[in-house]
C-alpha cells in the first residue's frame, strides 16, 4: 500500500451559469464524427447503421457491495439491489436506447459511438421466470440484469464468484454501489477486479460516497470526510484501486462519466484513461452540456483528483427512468403470501426519496441526503402507472421503501390509496387510466393488478399525534382497501430517556408518552385489519441497561399482545454524515476501509454492526445481552436466527 499526497482542481464546466463555447461544440462534433467514420472503417461497412452491435459496445459490471461476511446468526430479507438499480437508471436506459437506435446515422441518440453494453431489457417469459434469492450471477450474458453481481455476503465464495465474472466478462466499468458498512469489502471488491483487468475503470457511488465527499461552493472547495475512500486513499490507508467516485443525486453524473468514458476510449481496444476521461468531461461542459440535480463528481489521476461539481435544475423524481427496466424481479417477500403459502414476487419502489425528519442518528434524513425529492406533477397517477409497469413485470406485491409514505402527507396517500382502489376494482383493462393500459396487457397482468397487495412504512407520531384519531383511521382504512396488507414502523426505543432526544418523537404531550403513543398507533393499525411489522434500534443517546432492559420488556408485551408480527433487534452504528456520529466524536476515527476487520459473535448477529464502528453507548456486553435477551423474550416474532431457550 503507498500513500497518495494529491492535489485537488475543481473544474466548474458543469457548474457555472449556463453558456456554449462555440468552438468545444465544433470540437466535440467533429470527435463524435471521426470516431464514427473510425468504426465505420473498421467494420468494413459504408456507413454506421451498418456497423455491428459487437464492434460498438463494451462491457460493463456492476456490483453492490455487501455488508455481511457471514450469514451466521442473521435472517435478512434477499431483497433487489435497488440502491444500485436505481443509481444506474439513467444510464441503462440511454444505453437501451442507443442500442435500439444505433443502426440510425443521427447524432441525437445518447451514446453517439461505442455504448456500454446493456443492450436487450429482460423478455417478459425471463421475468416470470427470474430466479428468487442471494445471487450471485447468471451464466449468460445478453440482459443488464446479467451484468450485476449482488452477492449479499462477501465471503470466499463470493470472491471466486467475482473473479469468475470478471474473467468471463472483462469489464471496461466496474461500478460499485457502497453504503459505509460495505465500503471495506467494496475496495477489496475493485482490488480483486484490478488484479484480473489493470485497466478497467473502477466507479464508486452509493450512500458512502453520498455522505462522505461533498462540494462546498461558499470556497469552491471539495470536502472528505475522514472515511471517504479519496482521503483514505490519500492517507495511504486503502489501496489506489478507484478512479472515479459520484456522490449526491448521481443519476445524470453517471451518465455523464459513462458518455465521457465512451468518448475517450480507444477504438481498437475499448480502452480509457483517467486523464483522457478528465479531457472528454471538461470538453462536453465546455460545449454547452448541463445536467439536472445537485451532484460531485471526482476523478483520482495519480495524485491528482479532479473534481466536478453539478449544479443543475431541480427534477421530478418520477421522471427518471424505471430502475426495473433493465432487471427482472427476484425478490420474494414473505409478509406477502400467495395462497400456496409461498412468498409473493414483490417490486421495490420510492415515491420520496428521504425522510423529513432530522434524527440524529439517520443517514436517511433529508439533511443528509441533501433534500427532499418526490413524484412531483399528478404524482397518484403517476405512481400507479408505475405500480402498473411492475406488475406487467411479474409483481405479485409492492414494497414501499420510502422512510415514510409520501412523506407522511395524508393527502397524497388517500389519493394514492384511491387510484389503486379504482384500479384494482375496474370492470375490465380498458377501463384503466390511458397510462396504465399500455402495461396491462393479458389475462396475467390483470389478474396480478386485481390482486396485488403492498407494504410501507410509517410513523407512531404520523398515527397519532400529528393528526387526529378520525383523520388517521380514515387514512388507515384507504390504505386496507387499496391493498395494503403489511405497515412497517420504527419503534426505535420504548424509553422516554432516550426518545427524548429523537426527532421521530416530534410531538411530545404530557399524557401521551413514546411508549403509549406507540401502543396507541399500533392500536389503531390492528384495528384497521393490516399486520404490522417493526424496528427496534440500541444504542441511542441516553441508552444504558436500564433503558435496554426497559425496551425488551415493552416491545415483549406488544407481542404478547398481539400488536406486531415481527421486530427487528438493531444495533446502533454511525453514519458519517450524521449529527450522533458528530456529537459522540467518532467523525475522524471511523474505520470503513480495513482490510482486517475482528467481525465476531455478538456483532454478526446484527446487520452492519462491526467492532469500532457501533455506538460508544454500548458495550459488548451490552451487546450479547441485547441478542439474547431479545431472543429470549420475543421469541420467534424476532427476525433473526438467534438460540432457542426452554
């Protein structure tokens, strides 16, 4: 390993005000035309229509990285990689497009030469037959649904895997989703890719990249935090295996990297550098290029990184591309069961994508992720077009992943909840809204849509003191007759002390304490019909045994009472973005790029949970007594493979 002394250039060709440099723009035309014409003569053929997919496109992988080393103790639902799925949405369907288009001579197509090769969407029969579970690769390749590795686990079996793929493969792209529990196995992810191929092009994005490198444009300066993967790299404490890093809304800062990579690759042997790409950027912001979004990307060309900020219009969350319209549906939600008892095929989906409370301890709050974005224009229709393009893709239920639905704003979710209901009860396909007939095309997709069922998370305070009982029961019985068939809520804690200090807890009344406020708000959802499941989180400010002991008892007796279905024993660990990680002093230690991590009992049996990175308010005894205890009292409602006890 060797340390990285660099240099930081900001270049603002994508964040000034907007202009055009007439000659970039010459220039770039006449690039695009030349590398055309160097295609068209290496095929042998008159003209670029007539250039072979083949010879255009090159391949691509990508990963999301896992936070588990061991499946040892730990039940987590094998949901879609949609961190990653989304991330890539924008790119994936240029990419389609410009293989759709590509036998046209017409400049307007995105990719304008070589493409990145996702080329052909799942086949509707591929769909209905994708296969359920951890995987880890199929062994074909000719969808973007192939070219993702998602091996949930990052152990020896994933590391051949990986190689394998890579082999077979030969990506020109590696491109890495990270969360900050991951980011150690995403690195040794792009050295194992680096060893197999020196000169593919390692990209890092996710929420990792999110919270820990940002531009600053009060001094025009790019900020690392401590863990970021550029200052570890700087400080010699991770391995120069990265090139490029995207951080914010990256979704058009993808895209942008991709068509850069695109033009400065070598026609011979589809190959880039890093300073080639840093040309190409620099000469399509010159030409008059602008993206929407607030987004930072950065390039490491030896000990020099270059940075991009961008800073473009505002953009409606629903008129990005679909992230499953590349990628079949595989995971398999058991909360929904088909009447042979199986899973149903379940799609993930966002309508929002943060949360509007600012609790400490989140790396989901709309002041971390850096605002709050929704569907935007008739966002009920527009959702239920999109419910309706999932279900043409084989979904039996719908997951919503929203922090909170609709951001906890009643009015969008009564006219949500409506549009489904109407929907779901129509005469006949013709009936639906014009949007939505061109998704709903045979027998299966309407018998799917009739009996579709969906989940989403909320709130104690959403369901209780934020709006009135009739408003809220109301609201609850919109959601059961649309479909709803399972509601998910933090619970968090059920001590005063320590809820005390959390935002979630926003409306505080003298009568109505966080643990009855939780009570009442579970209260309410059984009396609604709909199954609840929860979360459970350890290791807040304010947290000592006592409180530990207290939440086990409280959250014991909701089981025993029949209030929740599930709950899920979380161990606090920090954010580097986050106020919690700020006031406990941990922003300049955390350790997310070690190789060699002491990952052992008690902290396998928790999701993300790794020695030095979990709340200083628990210790490790602490932390063994919250496996067992909550095993021990909850017993089989808790979702976690913990010990059995007489």
């Amino acid at each position: 390993m060797r340390a990285a002394v660099h240099e930081t250039v900001v270049h603002d060709v994508f964040h000034r005000p907007p202009h055009r440099d007439d000659t970039a723009a010459e220039t770039l035309t006449a690039l695009r035309r030349s590398r055309r014409d160097g295609l068209i003569e290496r095929a042998g053929c008159e003209r670029f229509g007539q250039v072979p997919w083949s010879t255009r496109a090159f391949p691509v992988l990508a990963a999301l990285a896992p936070v588990m080393t061991s499946p040892e103790g730990e039940i987590t639902y094998p949901g879609d990689p949609m961190c990653l799925y989304a991330a890539l949405s924008v790119v994936v369907d240029n990419a389609l497009k410009s293989a759709r288009y590509g036998a046209e001579d017409t400049d307007d197509i995105p990719f304008t030469d070589l493409c990145p090769d996702w080329r052909c969407p799942p086949s509707k029969e591929r769909r209905l037959t994708a296969r359920h579970g951890l995987r880890l690769t199929d062994t074909a390749v000719g969808t973007p649904d192939d070219t993702v590795f998602d091996p949930r686990v990052w152990d020896e079996q994933a590391r051949d895997s990986l190689r394998e793929l890579t082999r077979r493969l030969r990506p020109k792209v590696f491109l890495v989703s990270t969360v900050s529990p991951a980011h150690r196995y995403a690195l040794e992810m792009a050295r194992l890719v680096k060893e197999e191929l020196p000169d593919c092009l390692v990209v890092f994005g996710g929420r990792h990249m999110d919270e820990t490198m940002r531009y600053a444009p009060a001094d025009g300066s790019v900020v690392l935090q401590y863990s970021s993967t550029l200052r570890a790299i700087e400080d010699g404490r991770a391995e120069p295996v990265v090139d490029f890093c995207v951080s914010g809304e990256g979704y058009f800062a993808l895209d942008l990297l991709m068509k850069a990579i695109a033009l400065a690759m070598d026609l011979d042997r589809t190959r880039a550098q890093v300073h080639d790409v840093v040309e190409t950027l620099n000469l399509l912001g010159d030409a008059g290029l602008r993206l929407p979004g607030n987004s930072l990307l950065c390039a490491r060309d030896g000990a020099t990184v270059h940075a991009f900020p961008i800073r473009g219009e505002k953009y409606d969350l629903a008129e990005l591309p679909s992230p499953y319209q590349g990628f079949a549906i595989r995971s398999r939600f058991p909360v929904f069961p088909l009447p042979d008892g199986g899973p149903a095929r379940t799609a993930h989906m966002t309508v929002t994508n943060a949360c509007p409370y600012h609790c400490d301890f989140c790396s989901e709050s709309a002041l971390v992720v850096g605002g709050l974005k929704r569907f935007g224009a008739a966002p009920a229709e527009a959702a239920l077009e999109r419910v309706c393009e999932y279900v043409s893709y084989g979904a039996e239920a719908v997951f919503f992943d929203d922090s909170i639905f609709w951001s906890g704003t009643f009015r969008a979710i009564r006219e949500f909840c409506e549009a489904l209901r109407a929907a779901r009860a129509a005469a006949s396909p013709e009936d639906l809204p014009e949007r939505c007939r061109r998704w709903i095309t045979g027998d299966d997709d309407w018998r799917r849509l009739r009996e579709l069922r969906f989940g989403c998370q909320v709130t104690a305070d959403l369901l209780t003191t934020l709006h009135g009982e009739d408003e809220v029961r109301e609201m609850l019985s919109a959601l059961r007759e649309a479909g709803c068939t399972y509601l998910y809520m933090g619970i968090e804690s059920m001590s005063s002390a320590v809820m005390d200090h959390v935002h979630k807890n926003i409306r505080r009344v003298a009568d109505l304490p966080w643990k009855k406020k939780v009570r009442t708000a579970l209260t309410r959802i059984r009396e609604s019909g709909i199954p609840v499941g929860s979360s459970v989180l350890f290791g807040l400010e304010g947290e000592t045994r006592e409180t530990i002991e207290e939440t086990v008892e409280e959250v014991g007796q909701l089981v025993d009472d029949g209030l929740v279905m599930l709950a899920s024993p979380n161990i606090l660990t920090y954010h580097p973005a986050t106020r919690i990680t700020r006031d406990h002093g941990m922003q300049d230690s955390l350790d997310y790029h070690s190789p060699d991590v002491d990952n052992r009992p008690p902290y396998i049996y928790f999701e993300e949970a790794f020695p030095g990175v979990v709340s200083r308010r628990l210790s490790e005894d602490d932390i063994w007594f919250i496996h067992e205890s909550t095993a021990k009292r909850w017993g089989g409602i808790r979702n976690s493979a913990a010990p059995e006890f007489p």
